[in-house]
C-alpha cells in the first residue's frame, strides 16, 4: 500500500482488505484505542465504545482485545457481542499495572462461551444472547443499540 493510498482504505477498508485477502474474507476489525473498535464487512459497520477504565498500563491491551474477540466468536457470539466483550477485556487490562492478565480481579475476563452455556442452561434453548458484563458494569454499546 503507498500513501496515496490511504485516502481510499480508510474510505472504505473493507473493501480494501478484501482487494488484498480475496472473497473469504468476512469481516475485519479496526481498534480505536479509548474509542473503541469497529468492524467492517459487506454489511453496515458496527462500532463499540469500550468502558469507562483509568489507563495505568496498556501493554497487552490489544492482544487481550483480539483474545476477547476470538474468544467471543468462537463461542457463537455476534459481531456486535464480540466487541463489546473484547473492549471490556481491553478495558480491564489497561487498568492493570502489568501486562499480565492474572493480576486482574477474579472474573474480570468472564469469557462469552461461558456465559452463553450459563443462559441456555436458565433458558433451556440455543445460543444464548446474554449481555456481557464486566465487574458488574455493562460494556460499551454499539453506535445506535438499544440495551438488551
């Protein structure tokens, strides 16, 4: 990629990406940092604004972001619920006066995969859709979203 261009691919990344990844590329996801993330793909954006969180250190912050997203995806969520789960997790880890996740409160990083097992078993159906809460706190919204 020049800078020249940049123009285009911030215009509409998506696209871009696809251009360079081909058609099995399905979504790609952008960091904000205290904004947030946004995920692109063929469909309209979707952009999650992460919790409020005090910045002590953010070393670790993105690769626990991605590690909240994936794990998240994995576990059946929505793109929407995959940001937000991992916003939170980077909000946490900011928090934290190390990179290390282990030094956080006990259920800080509540993974999603859990949760959904949680509300299927109350629900006694599918892919549960539970909101996800961090330290009792709900994460960001997507830009537009009402609360579940």
């Amino acid at each position: 990629m020049c800078s020249s261009d940049l123009p285009a691919v911030l215009a509409a990344p998506f696209d871009a990406a696809r251009a360079v990844f081909g058609p099995q590329l399905s979504a790609i996801v952008v960091t904000h940092g205290a904004d947030g993330a946004s995920a692109y793909s063929a469909g309209a954006p979707i952009t999650v604004r992460p919790p409020p969180a005090k910045v002590i250190d953010s070393t670790g912050a993105g690769d626990v972001f991605a590690a909240g997203l994936l794990e998240a995806l994995s576990a059946g969520a929505s793109m929407m619920r995959a940001l937000d789960q991992a916003c939170a997790w980077g909000a946490v880890t900011v928090g934290l006066a190390s990179s290390a996740p282990v030094d956080s409160a006990p259920g800080a990083y509540r993974p999603f995969g859990a949760q959904a097992r949680r509300l299927r078993n109350q629900r006694g159906t599918g892919a549960g859709h539970g909101t996800p809460t961090q330290n009792g706190r709900a994460p960001g919204r997507a830009s537009g979203e009402q609360p579940a």
